[in-house]
C-alpha cells in the first residue's frame, strides 16, 4: 500500500550517545562536539543512517547521523556554479526565467532536494533555480552527471527504492520528469497539477504521487487564477496517470498514512492541515492550529510562498504527525486518532521552521529552521526538543538516507 518515500521503519539499536541526547535536550554546542560513533544501519551492509539536508542558499549538502544527531560533514553541489550561470548568461531566454525564478523566491536557492543512491555512495541533488540534477560522487565529491529540466525551476524529488530513476518537479513547465540515474539521460515525464511540487514513490516503487501549488506569486485575491491544486497518481512504470485528486489551496507537504488512503497535507494559507480520504476525494477534518503572535499579525500574502504552515512528517507506527508551523515559530506533534495536540516546541522570533522529516527509527521528528541554519530534533513520544544541530545557509528539504561508512571520512568537515 501506498505510504511515504524511502521511510525505513525497522527496529534499531538506540547508541549511548542517542540515550545521552535524549535525555539531556542539548543544544547545538553540545552535539556539534559530541563524539561520533560508527552507527551503522547494519553492520553487513555498511551502511550508516543519516538525514541529508539541502542548504539551499550556501549550495551545499549536510549529512547529520540518523542516531547521534551529529553533523557529520557536507559537500559543495554548485562546483560547477561558474560554468553554470556562464551557460545561463550567454542565452537570453534562459537568463530571464532564472531571473524571474530569483525574484519570486527572494534570492539565490541553489539546492532544493537532495537524497543518497541505495548504495550510499551517490548524491542526487536537484539544483532550483540552476534548473537542473546533479550526481555527485560521495568519495571523491566530483560532479558525475547534470542534466538541465524543462522550465525554469527544478523543484522537490523523489528517488525509486531501486535506485534507478529520479523523480523531480519541473515547476514552470507544469511537468515531472524522470531520470535515469545511471547516466542523467530525461527517460519519461508526466503531467501534473500547476506548479508540481512534491514526490513520492510508494513503499513498493509501483507508483508515484505528485502534489502541486499553483502560481505561488499571485496574490490571495486571486486564488481563482493559480490554476490547478492536484494531486497525481502516476503508474511508475508506464508514467500513465491513473488517479487525480483536486484540492481547494495549493497542496503543500503531504503523508500518505500506512493504510494507503489516509492523506495529511498542509495547504496553501491554513494555519494548519487537512486529513483527506483518498478512496471518497473528500476531507475528513480540517485541522486549524493556533497562531503564534508573529503569524497572527501577517497577512496572508506575506506568507512565505503561500505557506502558512510547512512541514509534515509521520511517526514510524503513524500515531503521531509532526505539524511543522513556518510562520508561527513552533512545532507541534498531534495525536492522529483524535487530532489532538500533544506538545508544542517553540523557536525564537524567526526561526521559519519549513520542512518535517521522519527519522528512519520512526522515534522524532527533523525540523529545519532555515532562518537559524539549524535543525530541530523533536521527540514524538514526549513532543519536546532533544537536540539542535547547525548546518548551513538556509537548510529546507530534508530526506532520510543510508550513506557508505566508508565515504563519511570524504566529507567537508565543515557544518555546511
């Protein structure tokens, strides 16, 4: 049954120093210099759970121990960023759509989504307002492959569980392609809502969901013209669509529940998310969180992109989600039986909390702070903070990956 990309619910030794972070809530000091152990996710494989952050604005890549919550290091994904924009530059169509890119997104965002090959040893990065993927080898930190997508913009991924095909948003041209891993070659694409957005494939690589968020720069007003709020079941073999759903906001970030029809998604201008029955199209609860005095006094166009709150992540057993509150500076887990909440983390002033990752042991909740060049660990069982750990300029999208014990000594120690 249809459930969220990659979340790995298994069993996992918890290490000393996870007992140690959790008990004690320390801060970004602490676990900056706290002693990483070899956590591996299995001791055959070689392979090491991690969180993989994409620092969109530093053009970087954070790798953060999916146990310790140390930050292990970070690669550079924009080495080539001179030849890069000279391509741009020279070729006067392409210099106006990364321009206007720019302007709607307030700058620079060189890294959008980002995830590790099965074998932890590949880097995938798509690259935002660079218009294209990247392949980096983890070892060596050289650029194997970049392809450039249609559009302008290349948007959220999704890596298959076999490792074979990227999946990314190519947001202005109102398709997601699909890429063949091996080389970068564009093998298929398919249609979607306006402006694709997020991807998912399901636990078994038979399909793919995307969510899109229609024009972001039109204003509230004009929510009429902002086109079409979809979300698109695509057969991830064929890339035929088999099923669409039509929303009223533009779908922000969205779970699909282990039961396959149970869908959790934040919306354009709500203080909170919807839960969505996907065998009826109907909405079964719109939940409203409270706002936080900063939130409470902007207007809805002063939404960061439309989103009032950004960021969903379910708990491994799916008795919790992790509601992430971009413009209200918290956190807060709620119970999925009642829709409850249970706790609340709060940030200071500003913080832009806007993404919310699972962690592969299914026990917390990863925040990126995007202000701060942090990231948030939220317990889901206490619904409290346990670690905060640095990373670079403007940390967004966040992915849960294994990376190869043998290439974490190849990381830039730097943060990110």
């Amino acid at each position: 049954m249809p459930r969220r990309l990659r979340r790995i619910i298994s069993v996992t030794r918890v290490t000393r120093a996870a007992r140690v972070l959790a008990a004690g809530g320390l801060t970004a000091a602490a676990v900056a210099a706290a002693p990483i152990a070899a956590t591996p996710a299995s001791a055959d494989s070689g392979l090491r759970d991690v969180l993989v952050v994409g620092n969109a604005q530093a053009g970087t890549v954070s790798v953060i121990d999916g146990h310790t919550f140390a930050n292990l290091g970070s690669i550079n994904v924009i080495p080539d960023l001179n030849q890069r924009m000279f391509e741009i530059d020279i070729n006067p169509v392409w210099l106006a759509g990364y321009q206007t890119v720019k302007a709607v997104e307030g700058g620079d965002r060189f890294v959008d989504d980002a995830t590790i090959s099965p074998d932890g040893r590949t880097l995938y990065v798509s690259r935002g307002n660079l218009d294209d993927v990247a392949a980096f080898d983890l070892a060596t930190h050289a650029e194997l492959w970049h392809t450039r997508l249609a559009g302008f913009h290349a948007d959220h991924a999704a890596l298959s569980p076999d490792g074979t095909r990227y999946v990314v948003s190519a947001t202005t041209a109102q398709v997601a392609q699909v890429v063949d891993t091996a080389d970068g070659a564009i093998i298929g694409s398919f249609p979607t809502g306006t402006y694709p957005h997020q991807n998912d494939f399901s636990a078994d690589g038979a399909y793919i969901y995307n969510s899109s968020i229609g024009i972001t720069s039109l204003p509230k007003s004009m929510e009429w013209a902002k086109g079409s709020f979809q979300l698109t079941k695509v057969d991830a073999h064929t890339l035929q669509v088999v099923q669409t759903w039509t929303l009223p906001h533009g779908i922000r970030p969205n779970e699909i529940a282990p039961d396959g029809h149970t869908f959790y998604a934040d919306l354009s201008y709500l203080n909170g998310f919807v839960k969505y029955d996907l065998s009826t199209s109907k909405i079964l609860n719109t939940v409203q969180m409270p706002y936080a005095s900063g939130g409470a006094t902007m207007k809805p166009d002063d939404y960061p992109k439309n989103s009032a709150h950004h960021g969903l992540a379910l708990s491994g057993d799916g008795s919790k989600i992790c509601d992430v509150g971009t413009i209200d500076d918290y956190t807060a887990i709620v119970a999925t039986s009642n829709l409850t909440t249970a706790g609340t983390v709060t940030y200071p002033s500003g913080a832009l909390p806007y993404w919310g990752q699972t962690s592969a042991d299914g026990q917390y909740c990863f925040v990126s702070l995007s202000n701060r060049g942090e990231v948030s660990v939220v317990s889901f069982a206490t619904a409290t903070e346990v670690a905060r750990v640095p990373v670079g300029a403007f940390p967004q999208r966040e992915r849960v990956s294994q990376i190869a014990s043998s290439v974490v000594g190849s990381l830039d120690p730097a943060a990110g």
